[in-house]
C-alpha cells in the first residue's frame, strides 16, 4: 500500500475483554469473567469478523505504534493475529501492552521474539494476601517472576517497561513501597487513582480520612536518586495532591447547607429525564440493551426501590443531581449490576458523592 499523509501512524486497540480475574474495582465491560461470574450477563458477541481482518491489514504495515489492551491482551486471539502480521510486515513497529501480569505461555514468549513489545504490568500489592484479594484469579509469585520475564525482555531490547498500579482504600498505604520496588526494577509508574466503582475510590471517603491518607503519604521518604525515580516521584507527588483535592471536596461536601427535602418519585422522574435526553442525541446507548427503553426505566427503577420515599437534601446533593449526565448513568448502568448502584445510590443520599 503507498504511504498516504493521512495515513495513521498510531493505533489503540481495545477489541474484546476476554480476561481471567475479577480485580475487585473493575465491571464486565471490561473482564468477561467478572461478567459470567458476578453479574451474571452473557457474553457480548464480538463484531470483529476475517472482513474486518482483511480491512485493518493493510493499515498496520506502515504503523509506528499500536497499543492493546482489555481484558487481558495475551488471552485476546484476535491480537495474535495482529501481532502475527505486524511480524511478518512491519517488525519495527512498536506495540504497548497492558497487561494484568498472569498469562506467559510459551506462545507469548514466542510472539514477543517476533516484535518489539513495550509492557506495562498491573501491580497493585506487594503482599500476597492484599494482591489476591484485591486481583482476584491472580497469584502474587506467578506474577511476579512473569514480572521479572518482562522486565528483562524490555530491558534487552531497550523498550519501556512499566508498572501501572490501581490507588484505592484497600492499598493506598502501600504507594511509598511499590513506588520504591517500581524504581529498583527500572520501571516507569502509571499511578491510576481509582474514580469508579466509588467504594473502590479515596474520593469517597470522609475529609478526616482523606487529611490523614494525605498526610501519611506526605511524609514519605521516596529516594530521587535517578531520572527514573524522579519521574516516579513527580507522579507520587500528583497523586498526593490529588487526595489533597479529594480532601477539600469533602469538607465542602460535609459543611453544605441544607435545601430541603426531595421524594424518591422526584429523584426517579430526574434521573429518567437526564437518561431520555441523553438517548435523544445518542440512541446508540440503547444497543446495550436487549428490552430496548423499556429494559433501562425498570432497571433503574430497580435501582431505587429500596431507598426511603422522603429524604433531605442539601446543596451538595443538588450539585451532584445537576452535574450528573444521562450517558454516564446509562454507562454506570451497563457496567455495574443493580445492587451495586443501589449501595451507591444509598451511599449518595447519606454523604452527597455520586
Ligand atoms: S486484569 Fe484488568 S480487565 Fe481483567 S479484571 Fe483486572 S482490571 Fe479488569
């Protein structure tokens, strides 16, 4: 194919969530073992048929980077079948995975002899017992020897190698430490500070606790002895700042005025209009459900049949009620299952977070 300008020189591929764990912050539109096993949905029918295949090809031959992830990419044939071409076309290309750190057959080994891989591992515990809980399917030392493969691998090669570590209640004390074990292994970090599910999230917490997670953090001792570390930091640094923001909207949250009261046929009549004139720009979102308008009204009614008829309000309530968008509660309500947005919609009435 001749080089056009408007060709792409960068691709992201997110083709499938085909995945083996069930971290605990993450939804079924993303693992397809958290769909089967917790919300018990089908699977979702994959659109990528060999036309698409024969299209996509002869756009990778000329790419100078394509990025995967999932699920879990190395679990994703589809992906072999990309990589197999990038190999056998484009070798140079530089390809990024996400990867949650489980999967090394001898398959993969194969496939990365073949390409230039750049890899970022998912690592949020160096304590088995928090990993597993909070990785659920994943074994701490299987992960971490698989770490070491590819650690080394990226190293021989002179590609980047990083670790992309999950903030949450759960773990966060545990930020200097893998910080600090990033460091040593030559790693880059991608600090994710959790915003979704809200349980998973520091943004739900109270101001104190917020102030004291931001303090501890705060008084850590993380070396800066290489440019690496350094970048590492800066990262730590931000996301201690971001708890620090967090931290303030709680006090706001926590010192808001009353407004009054509100009955829950308002709140459903409100959410439904946000949710109906979202679908009017972008009836694409009902796709996502078999039963059509209908299968969305009872799922969120379903959602807020267990919450009181009257309640009261106050400023920081109807702040968020006004802020909230039709497409990130129908988005909340393909991802999560109703009594996970029931436990946050209670969540809401008592400390105004949504
Ligand atoms: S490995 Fe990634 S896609 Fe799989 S469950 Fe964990 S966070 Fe979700």
């Amino acid at each position: 194919m001749p080089w056009r300008e408007d060709q792409p020189q960068a691709m992201e591929f997110s083709l499938e969530n085909t995945c083996n764990l069930e971290c605990v912050q993450c939804h079924g539109g993303l693992s397809s073992r958290i769909r089967q096993e917790r919300e018990k949905r089908p699977p979702f029918r994959s659109p990528y048929d060999s036309t698409f295949f024969e299209e996509l090809f002869p756009w990778l031959d000329r790419l100078a980077e394509a990025r995967f992830s999932g699920g879990e990419p190395f679990l994703i044939e589809a992906y072999y079948r990309i990589w197999e071409r990038l190999a056998g076309k484009n070798p140079d290309c530089e390809i990024l995975v996400q990867t949650n750190g489980t999967v090394l057959s001898p398959r993969v080994a194969r496939v990365l002899e073949q390409g230039r891989f750049n890899i970022s591992v998912s690592l949020d515990s160096l304590e088995r017992e928090r990993f597993e809980s909070l990785r659920k399917g994943a074994r701490l030392g299987e992960v971490m020897s698989n770490l070491e493969y590819f650690r080394d691998y990226c190293r021989d090669r002179g590609t980047y190698f990083g670790l992309s570590i999950c903030v949450m209640p759960g773990n966060w004390e545990e930020l200097p430490s893998l910080l600090d074990f990033a460091s040593r292994q030559g790693a880059e970090v991608a600090l994710n500070l959790v915003t979704e599910p809200l349980w998973a999230s520091l943004r739900g917490l109270d101001a104190k606790d917020l102030e004291g997670i931001q303090a501890v953090l705060e008084r850590a001792v993380l070396p800066e002895s290489s440019p690496l570390a350094a970048r590492n930091l800066r990262k730590y640094r931000d996301a201690v700042r971001q708890v620090a923001l967090w931290a303030g909207q709680a006090r706001n949250r926590e010192g808001a005025p009353l407004v009054g009261e509100m009955t829950s046929r308002e709140l459903m009549d409100l959410l439904r209009e946000k949710v109906l004139s979202h679908l009017e720009e972008h009836p694409d979102f009902l796709n996502a459900w078999e039963g059509g308008y209908g299968e969305v009204e009872a799922f969120l009614a379903g959602i807020l049949a267990g919450i009181p008829e009257k309640f009261t309000v106050n400023a920081a309530h109807s702040e968020a009620l006004k802020n909230l968008s039709g497409g990130r509660l129908l988005l909340s309500m393909e991802r999560y299952s109703q009594e996970a947005l029931a436990g946050r919609v209670h969540g809401f009435l008592e400390k105004a977070v949504l």
